[in-house]
DNA sequence: TATGAATGAGAGTTCATTCAT
DNA sequence: TATGAATGAACTCTCATTCAT
C-alpha cells in the first residue's frame, strides 16, 4: 500500500559523494526537524520511513541516529521543537490589545488561520490528532505547551469582553473550545476533503466570530 | 536443499484449536469488523497488523481475506459500517420531526454525542484525521458517505429554521461546518486530553447549541 | 507475481449450490487428472494451486483430497496417467510397416507433431522438463514408460533401415537422441517463443527427416 | 494491545552475527547470483525461496534486494549474466574463424557442451522451458537475450558455407533450430535421464556435427 | 461422498537500526 | 562526525490442507 519509490541504491556505483555538507550541528538538527514534520505529517508515524526524512534533510540514514536516539524520539523531538513559537505571539498581542472585542477576535483568527491552516504547522495538529492518542507523554506535552495556553488566551479574551461589557455570556468563558473548534475544521478539511469540496475557510472564520458574537450577547458597547 | 516440504509440518500437532465454526458469516462479519475498530483506533492505519485484528475477532489470519479483499478494504468496510446507520437514523429522524429546531438540534447532538463521541465509533473520526491525506480514496469515500451527508443533514435542518423564521441568519446555511465542529473537538478531547483536564462534552455540546442558534438570530416563534 | 483474480468467495452469499454432480468416481478421477495437466502445465508444480484444478475439474477443493492424499500425489498421478497411450500405437505401426523408412519416418514425426506437440499432451513434456529433476522417481517412471520405448522404437527403425540397406550410418542406432532431438524443439518453441518468431514447427520437422536421412547416408534401396 | 515496539526488540541479543563486510559489490553480485543459479536450478521459480538464495550467497535476506528490485529482476539477472559471455565469446569466434566449417562447428559444439551441458548453466536451460510460459516476459526476454542471438550464429555458419561452397542445403539456414536441438536433448538427458541410462554426450554432439554436415551435403571444398 | 469456510505456516518484501569505514 | 550497505524481524497476503456439515 502507497507503494513508493524504492529509490534502489546503485550498489555498483561510483559517484562521488559528496559527503559531510558543512553545516553546524544545530542547523542540522533544525534541517532534520523540519524534514521529519513535512514527512511524519504526510505519513504519520509508522508509515514515514527514516529513509524519507533523512533524504528530505539532505543526510544520510545514519546521521538521524547521532542526533536522536530512534524513530520515537525524533518524532517526540518534532512536537517539542514545532509546539512553541505560535502563542507567545498571541499572548504578547492579547495582552496589549487596545481596540474590541470583535477587532480582538478577528485579529486572532487572522493569525490562527495563517499560522495553524496555511502554514505547515497545520501539519502538527492533524499530527496530534492521528498519533496523539499512541503517545501519551506527547499528548500531555502538547496540552501543557499549546491547548492549555490557548484555552488561556481564550478565556482572557472572553474576560475582557465581559468585563467590558461587550458580550454577556460567559458560554466562552466555561467553554473556550466553542470558539476554536471551527480551526480543527479548517485544518481537516483543508487536508481532507478540499478535493471533494473546496471551502473558504477564511471566510468561514470570519464568518464564525460575527456568529459567535452574536450568539455571546454582542453589544458594542 | 533444504527440502521444506510441500507437505505440511507439523505431524505431532497436538495443538488444540478448536477450528471455531458455526457462527454465521454476518456474525463472523461483524466480530472481524469490531476488533478492527479497537486495533485501527488503538494503532492507526499503517500501524495495524492484520494479525492482532484476527486474534482479537478470534478468527485466524487467512479468514480475515474471506471476508475483505485487503487490509484497506476492511478499514472502507469499518467506515461505511459504522458511519452508516448512525446517519440513517439521523436522517430518519430530521425528516420526520416535529418540533422547534432548538428541539431538533438537541436531539441531533444528543445522538451525536452518544453515537460519535462516546462510543468506539469516535476512534472512526479521529482513524479519518490522522489518515485521511495518505489515503486519498479513504477520504473521498469519507467525504461522499459521511461528510457530505453529514453536511446536508444540517443544511436540511438550517433551511428548515429559516423557512419557520426561527433563525434569520443564513450561517449556517453557507457553512454547515460551523454547526458541527464542537462535534470534532469533543472526539478529540475525549482521546487526547480528558486526563489532562476533563471536559464535561455533554454539556459543551448543549452549550453549543444555545450558542448557535442566538448567534442566528433564533426566535421562538 | 503472476496475480490472479483471486475470485472472493461471497461468504454472505446463499447462492443455492449444485452440490454432487452425478458423475462415477472414475470420471471424476479422469476429470481431475485431466484439469490437473492443464493447470500444472500451465503453472509448474509450486505454481498450481489446488484451487485452480478444483475450479477447472468442477469439484470442489475439498474432492480433490478424497481421490488424491496430496498435491505431489496429484502431481505423480497426473504424469503416471497420461503417458503410456502414444507410444502403443507408435510400436505397433513401426512394427507392421510395410513402406520405406522414408515414409516411416515421416509417418512416425507426423504422428508425433499431432500427438506431442499440437496436443495438450505437450505440456507433459515441459512438465517433465521443468520438474523432473525434483521429482526424480517421475523421471525415471518417465524413462522407463516413454523414454526408452521411444529410444527402443527408433533403435528399430534404424536397424530396420540399415538391414534393408536404406541407410549406412548406424549413428542414429547408437544415438537416436539426435533423431527426436527436433521434437523437443518444437515443443519448446511453440510454447516459448511463438510469439516472438513464428516456427512452422511441421515444415521443420519434415525438413529434419530429409536431412537426417541424408546424413545417415540414405539410398533408395 | 499487544504494543509490537517501534524499537527493535533483542535487547540482550548476543546473536553472533559477523555481519560480512568487505566484500566489493561486484564480488557480492556475483555471490548472489552464483547462489541464485544454484537454487533457482533446484526448486524452479515459483519453488524457490529468497531466504535460501540469502541463505546460499551468505548474505541476510534484505541484501538481495539491494542488488535486485525483487525475485523476477533476480532471475533476469541470472539469465543475462550466464548467457551472454557465452554468447559472446562465440560470436567472436565465428566471426574471426579462419578453418572450414566442420571444425568451425566442432568447436561451437565443444563451447557449448563444456558452458552450457556441462556447467551449472545447464539448469538455466531447463528452468526457461519449464517456467518460461508462465512468465511471458522472461520468455521475451531469454528469446532476445539467447535464442535470437543464437539462432544468429548459426545461421551466419550456415550462410559462410553454402558461400565456401562446403554444403549444398540450405535447411539449417532456414531451421538452425536443428542444428542446436540435440544441445537440448544433452541438457534434459544430463538433469533427468542420466542415472537411469548414461550418455556421453559429448560423443553425441560430435556425432550430430557429422551426421548434420553430411545431411547438409557437406564436401571438403 | 462432497463441500468450501477456516486454518496457519510461510512466502516475498520492507525498513528501523547498526557499524565498518 | 558522517556515511550508507547490510541486517533480519516483522509485515501483508497466499494457499495446501482439514473437517463440520
């Protein structure tokens, strides 16, 4: 099944090699991250071979083994290394934010869509939700370092607006999930069933803050 | 050399195999069925040996390619089995409904969330994630048996409102998405982060639909 | 490799069955042997399946045990029963020829070409040729059953011939390989490499009764 | 369920294997075909089983299938590397033979009783006609590798005679096939015949070289 | 006697991991 | 440190054989 390639080593063959490309040790890590996300996420776990990762980053097979210890580590390596940069962003902007509510949301969708749907990193949320059950310390790490910290951002934005007086529901507050489900929809489909279907999904997140709005009071105030 | 004998080994065989017969084949059908819903969900497509499939059906190996022409064709027939009746039913039921949409919605989530979320059937949905985009002919068997009547369920039941005037907004009539995506996140709290931080789904669900339907404008009328 | 289309086998299925053909033991018998020429012949011995000679002798597998311990029995029968039946018609027209060797000859390779190459009995031959050093007690059933009676029938017509001073070279006594040497050609060619270059295998064969006479040095006595 | 670990299991593993380096590639090719002549010669296609070639060459399993993309590429490889030295080389002989056309051929057939009768080689003749109709490409394959090119040379014997005026027929140049033939009957009776009643083939094929030129109207020129 | 669903050993092939270079 | 040929356990799928009916 998905058979692939096979790309066959030419045993006989005396090309030469061009062996060692100059390249910090960290910088490889980061190339051999960065290869192993593309190819976990367009294979999951068990059916990425290291092969594939190694020929993405540009090394040989061997060289992923100096630098994670196996296949698990570097996928957990993956999570780690992938979680992090998003929120502090939206923490930072949240936190500063002058204008409401509604400004606030949309600003926040706006980056969510560029930067959980179309970006790679989408690739990391389908991740978790297809291994993530497989990999418990990965799905716990991933809820202290991403969900947690988003359901927190969450909740501080439907605070403010209550405090504000913007919306009068606290339906946000108890469940910020509502208001990011329709993110996982927009990463499913865009992965899934796009072919079958084409979705505008930044219009449907727009669409979803003025419903959700709504549907929490809304009232400027 | 090596003659390895087309007479096959084991002349001593004492082994005790009660060669398990008299099971009618839709019964033999469903046990191989059912197993494999616990080993996809527990170990993904490309993870999943048929061998723990049989063992856990009870079946031997080569009965397994009795009953499904490969490993793929038993995960359609697990999709389309599982998926099948729970939407009949659904469809059944909004045809035929009487009540307001609040109503209607309840009982929609109600059977949902007994049906998809808390039940073996939810692994389905994540299986559909997290390996949807290695298997193209999956996801579109998905989209055509479950998405898009999933999708027209709802755009049934958003026309419905609307023409009562229950609901001015036409949301969720253009994105029907929005209406159903707690459903995700719930089947994916419940796998992934419930030790983490346990979620009262039934009650979110409910949330949602209060949420929704004034943020459509919903009006008794 | 060599897929075949592995005719799945409705497990659901209630088609009503036939269910014991009428038909005497020794019929059956004939009919399975004679299904198992054509499909090992076609296949080879690990080749075969045990399904494929039920399906083409209308049994099913199950019958096939009741008449035969085993494949390699199957096998051994196979080659037993479709040996003897040429070469008792071959003696006794050699023995009761009146014409010269000439039209002896060309009556005995006629007979062959019909018998042994245009005849599904030529896939015995390759049988014989492919699996016999496996199966060495057929080969020397093979020797003594058809080898040498042939060996012994074309000894006698080149001592008939050098008796009546049609010939003066007692090469083919001594080596009446050589002249059945372009019947193991034939059969090769036609099931090899007709399709590559099309061998009028009779017009050869006629070709070589020419040139074989010459060359043992033929005179028209 | 039963978690079948992502990390290789024998952890006390004192296995001793020598994993055999140092081998040039070539060398190792050769090994694994050498190994495959062997086994292929043996059991035939079908029976034949890459663990034994492994097992035979000395290396692990996995190896054959860096040199060969699987077992058909292994057996074309077989066929090709045996046959076309000794083709080779009897195309340059002919080609640069200055004698006439009696020793011309008693030195093909020398050639080939030594590489193709009495040599291992010999199995690869018999493994075409007893499997060559099953796998129609091989069939193609050996027809363009070995018979065409063979079928060549004789007919390039046959043509520089009748021009030397050596022979008057030209029945070789329009079936070599009966020049060749008792090479055929010599490989057979080697595999198969031999222990019931032995023949010096040599003395045979000698024997035909003069029967055949005389049948051809041979005359010193 | 005849059936054919069920069995499970074993086939070809893949790929995570090792280690001589 | 980096390489990639070599390894062999584990995978999916096949098919000779059995046996309840």
């Amino acid at each position: 099944m998905v058979k692939r390639g096979t790309t066959r080593s030419d045993p006989t063959g005396d090309a030469a090699r061009p062996r060692a490309r100059r390249l910090d040790p960290e910088a490889r890590r980061r190339a051999i991250l960065d290869a192993a996300l593309i190819v976990f996420a367009e294979n999951g776990f068990a059916g990425t071979r290291m092969d594939d990762v190694a020929a993405r980053a540009g090394v040989a097979k061997g060289t992923l083994y100096l630098y994670f210890e196996d296949k698990k580590a570097l996928f957990q390596g993956l999570v780690h290394d992938a979680a992090d940069p998003v929120l502090g962003v939206l923490e930072e902007r949240v936190a500063s934010f002058e204008g409401d509510t509604r400004e606030l949301l949309a600003v926040v969708f706006a980056h969510l869509a560029a930067q959980a749907v179309h970006s790679p990193r989408r690739h990391l949320v389908k991740l978790m939700m297809g291994e993530g059950e497989r990999f418990p310390e990965l799905a716990d790490f991933y809820y202290r370092e991403v969900v947690s910290r988003g359901m927190g951002i969450l909740r501080t934005i439907n605070a403010r607006a209550l405090e504000r007086g913007e919306i009068t529901s606290d339906a946000g507050l108890r469940f910020p999930q509502l208001i990011i489900a329709p993110l996982l929809v927009a990463v499913m489909w865009e992965s899934l069933f796009a072919r079958s279907e084409p979705l505008d999904t930044t219009d449907m997140l727009m669409t979803h803050v003025d419903l959700v709005l709504r549907g929490l009071g809304w009232r400027k105030p």
